[in-house]
DNA sequence: ATTGTGGCCTGCCCGC
DNA sequence: TGCGGGCAGGCCACAA
C-alpha cells in the first residue's frame, strides 16, 4: 500500500512532469472520492486555466499549489491509490492493489494543454481530493523527525507503541508495513505502551526508523522490508527462526517476533 | 483529551 | 467451473 515512501515517489513524479503545465480540464466522476464538500464543478472551477506551481508531501498526503491566487489541490491515496502523469506510474508495482491498467479506476484527472494528465488510479476508492486541505492536522514528517521529536511524540501515551506511531496527528507517514518493519529492526514489541520506552530504546526506535525509510527507499517499497517474506501463516523471523506471532494492534495486523521484540 | 472499535470501499484469493 | 466469504488497511465517525 502507499506509505510516506510511495508518496514521495509521486511526489517526484509530479515535481518533474506536471508543474507548469496549463490545465485544461478537471474530470472527477465519482463523488464519492472528493471530500470536504467538494464538487466536480468546485474542482473544476478552481483549476481551470491554472497551472501546479509545486509538489510538495507531508506524511502519506501529496499537496500541488497552484499559481496566483489558486487554491492547494490536496490528495489521499488510500491503500490502493497511484498516481499517473502522461500515463506513466509514479510506483511499479503496489501491494494489497491491482496494478492492472483499467481506465474506470481512475477517480481524478486533470487534463494539460497540448495533451497529457496527471490522474488518480484508486480502485478501491479509499482516497480522495480536497482543496486546501488543513495541514496543522498533520504531525511532523517521519523523514524529518528527530530523536526528540519521536520523544515528544511518544511521551506519555499509555496508547500501543504502534498505533502512536500509526496516528498521523502525531507522526506522519508511517503506515502499516512500515512501522512493523521498524520494530522488527529495533526489536521493540509493537503492544509495549508507548509512553514506557527507556531513552536507550527511543534512541534504537529513531535509528531504526531513518534506517528502515532508506533501505526501503533504496530497495524499492514499504513491502520490501525484511519482514515482507514472514508476514504469513507458518511464517519465521529471518532474524532467529522463531515463529511469527500475528495480532490486531491499532486495529492492523501485525506481525513480530516473540523472541527478540520486546 | 485519549484510546478503541466499526465501517467504508472493492479486487483478489481460497475453498467448496 | 462458478460462487461466496474473508481479507487487505488508510482514514473517519463515533463511543466510552
């Protein structure tokens, strides 16, 4: 599914194909998909004649300002949302979603001068538009988070490690696959209370984190991680061989090692 | 305020 | 072979 790491693909998609360009049309036929009272004709109104001046991403949220006094097209890309610029992918391949091209799926398009789009392919319909979408709901971007500000984003709470990490008022970016990869590698069970980890814990928390944001960068999605092949039944740790455990925690399953998270 | 739960949505996979 | 149930999870509304 798309996480921070999928999002900033597309961001860069976006960056280096869609800024500039004149738009001269905006089709947004499911309804459902545009949100905070936003309409087909709102949208379309709002962006004729503009052009995306940026793309810029917090979190798992992708936002492309547009010229003048233009309003901030914001989007969601569910779990199964990719986004396309002149038919071209800005991630190959997406787990959990279908990578089938079906022209039906396609929840936004906003058309260029001269041809080309930048569009919204979301078969399961989990994401969606808004204009000037409020950002102060957003907690600061995993990618630029420091070790005090995963403290502070932890302190206190009696909430599971995970679902913290999880909420995207407090961090934002983190989503299911990722979050469980980073306590895999910091060996940190995901239902500890988040409020209790030792300083020398938060400190193996944060670097595990930067650590596993770039090696699945690097690697080529959140489903990469080393966790990805064991998140099975009879599924083992890669680590010590011992069996997976599989829970609900946040309200997602998760998978951990019994053994050395803790 | 904080934490937990249920539901939305639908393609896909498995078992019968 | 076709069918139906379960599963996936980001996000939000709502409850306690």
């Amino acid at each position: 599914m798309p996480e921070l790491i999928e999002i900033e693909a597309y961001r860069r998609l976006a960056e280096e194909a869609a800024l500039d360009r004149e738009i001269v049309d905006v089709v947004a036929p499911d309804a459902w998909w545009l949100k905070g009272g936003l309409t087909a004709e709102i949208l379309r109104d709002a962006l004729l004649g503009r052009r995306f001046t940026a793309a810029r991403r917090i979190g798992k949220r992708l936002l492309l300002p547009t010229d003048g006094d233009g309003p901030l097209l914001g989007l969601r890309f569910g779990m199964t949302g990719r986004l396309l610029v002149d038919g071209a992918a800005g991630v190959d391949q997406l787990q959990y979603s279908s990578n089938r091209d079906v022209a039906a799926w396609d929840r936004l398009a906003v058309r260029f001068a001269g041809g080309g789009d930048l569009r919204v392919r979301d078969p399961r319909r989990l994401g969606g538009a808004e204009l000037d979408p409020d950002e102060a709901r957003l907690g600061p971007d995993a990618t630029t988070l420091g070790p005090a500000g995963l403290r502070r984003a932890l302190h206190g709470s009696r909430a599971p490690l995970k679902a913290r990490l999880m909420d995207q008022a407090r961090i934002s970016g983190l989503g299911n696959l990722l979050v469980d990869e980073a306590l895999f590698q910091a060996g940190l069970d995901p239902a500890r209370e988040a409020g209790s980890l030792a300083d020398t814990e938060l400190r193996r928390l944060h670097r595990a984190m930067r650590r596993t944001l770039g090696d699945l960068t690097a690697r080529g999605g959140s489903h990469t991680g080393e966790t990805g092949p064991a998140r099975r039944p009879e599924g083992v740790c890669p680590r010590d061989g011992t069996p997976m455990v599989r829970r609900t925690i946040g309200g997602r399953t998760t998978w951990s090692c019994p053994r050395h998270q803790r």
